[in-house]
C-alpha cells in the first residue's frame, strides 16, 4: 500500500499565512502612538513655559537693578531724624544769622534799622475807622460806576485796603499815601450825606443842606439805589456808630442824630461847623446837591 503523503498538522500552511499585524496589537499601537504625541507636545509646552518664565524673571531683574535702584535705598529712622534735625538746623542759623545782621544794623545805624522795619511791615497795612470812612466816601462818590463793594465782603470786619485804594498797599510810602488821601477826600467833599430817597427824614436833610447853597455843592448818596447797598449800610454803621440813615458827615465827622442836627441848624451852629470844614456856605451858583 504506498504511502500517501498528507500535510502534516504539524506544518504551517504557508498559503494561509498572513504577515498582518494580529488584532490585538492595534489599539496597543494607537495609544502608543498618541502617547508619543502628546508627550512631544507637552515637552514643547513646558520649553515655552520656562522660556517665557526665565524672560520674565530677567526683565524684572533688570527693573529693579536699572531703573527702581534708587526708590529702594533703605531709610533708617535716624537717618530721617538726622536730615529733619539738620534742616531745622539750618532754618535756626539762616534766622540767626538775620537776627544777628538786624542787630548789628541797628546797633550801627538806628535810622536805616527802623526805614528797614517799616518797609518789612509795610505789606501789613491796615486802616483805622477814620482811615477808613474816608477811603469808602472817597471811592464811593468817584464817578466811575465800578466802585462797588463786593457782595461776598464781610462788613463787621475791617475792608481788605486794596478794595478802596487806588494805590498799591504794599508800597513803603502806603501809610503816607492813606494820611494823603483822608485829607484829599475831607477837602473835596466837606460835606456828605448819605441817604436814602424813599425816606422823610432824608427829603429833610436834604432840602436842609441844598438850601444853605454850598460851595463846594454837598454829595449826595443814595445808598437804597446801589447794587451794594446791603454791604455799604451796615459799613457805614460800624464805622459812624449809627442804627439807621440818613448820616450827615462834615469834615470827615458825623453831625449827629437827626434830632441834634435840626437843633444845630436852628442855632446856627450847623452852618459853622460847615465853614470849618472847608466849604462857603452861600458860595454856590446851584443849590442843588450833587448826587451820584
């Protein structure tokens, strides 16, 4: 019987061999496959990171080292106390040393030492009540209409000078320029008065002065007609002791109450104290006062 040859099942049949990766291996590849991406882009990630980190990191370096070094030097407490110390030091000596030249000044030559002191105590020029009065008459019966007192002035205290003086206050020869001025205003209205229309006792007063015919003519102020009338009345009542208007001033001085004045006018004595303020009584061509 001849032996019939068969494929052993010991042989692998090559026809069916398949050079295929098996199945199992597949997703094995993928995640491996994913996994070597990921970690390629991580690491690049990270050598961004750290390079953005260390950029960073010498740009603040260079800041603080380069352009803050001078805002971080350290101040002790002695040291601030040492630098206030000598700067007061210093304001002490500069004193000193003024107080020293003054003294010696002074000692050498007490003329030029008191011209100086006037001169340093000239910017504080202030007016008396009298001084005062006349540089509000004189202000207010100047015919320029700007002369108007402020409204936000407080008329219970004493008038900034600069107000109603047309010089400067500040000037060595301010006090003489005042002196000056209180003269000029008593000579060029020796008699004032001010009033107000709507009042009976004012019409009085006025029919009283118009009729003695005076030269130089009376100035007539009627303080109800001006814009500052709620800042001058109360002026005029500090500075002549009056309650109410009108207020008849002769050479720089208040006549007195309506009362006083009628009784003066009756004697006669109205008329000489007028003449002895400066102005001719029965020395005018109008008898009507002059109002501003």
């Amino acid at each position: 019987m001849a032996h019939r040859r068969t494929y052993s099942s010991r042989r692998l049949d090559m026809g069916t061999l398949s050079f295929d990766p098996p199945t199992p291996l597949t997703p094995t590849l993928a995640v491996f496959n994913s996994f070597q991406i990921t970690t390629r882009k991580s690491r690049q990630f990270w050598q961004r990171t750290t390079f953005l980190a260390l950029f960073a990191l010498l740009a603040i370096t260079g800041y603080v080292f380069l352009i803050a070094r001078p805002s971080l030097a350290s101040i002790s407490l002695g040291d601030s106390d040492s630098q206030s110390t000598s700067a007061k030091s210093g304001t002490l000596a500069r004193l000193s040393t003024q107080a020293n030249r003054l003294a010696a000044l002074r000692h050498k030559n007490p003329k030029t030492a008191s011209k100086a002191t006037e001169t340093a105590s000239s910017t504080q020029l202030t007016l008396t009540p009298a001084q005062e009065l006349a540089a509000v008459t004189s202000f207010i019966a100047s015919l320029d209409p700007q002369n108007v007192i402020p409204a936000h002035v407080d008329p219970s205290l004493p008038l900034d000078p600069q107000l109603v003086l047309d010089f400067d206050t500040q000037s060595p020869n301010a006090a003489s320029e005042v002196d000056a001025l209180v003269n000029d205003t008593w000579v060029r209205y020796p008699v004032v008065l001010f009033s107000r229309v709507h009042s009976p006792v004012s019409r009085e007063l006025k029919q009283m002065i118009t009729a003695m015919n005076l030269l130089p003519s009376p100035t007539i102020i009627d303080v109800d007609e001006r814009s500052d009338e709620a800042v001058l009345t109360p002026i005029l009542h500090r500075l002549t002791r009056s309650t109410d208007l009108p207020i008849l001033l002769v050479g720089g001085q208040k006549a007195g109450s309506t009362t006083e004045i009628r009784y003066l006018n009756a004697k006669g004595e109205l008329q000489r104290m007028i003449s002895k303020a400066g102005a001719v009584v029965d020395g005018g061509k109008k008898k009507k006062g002059r109002k501003h």
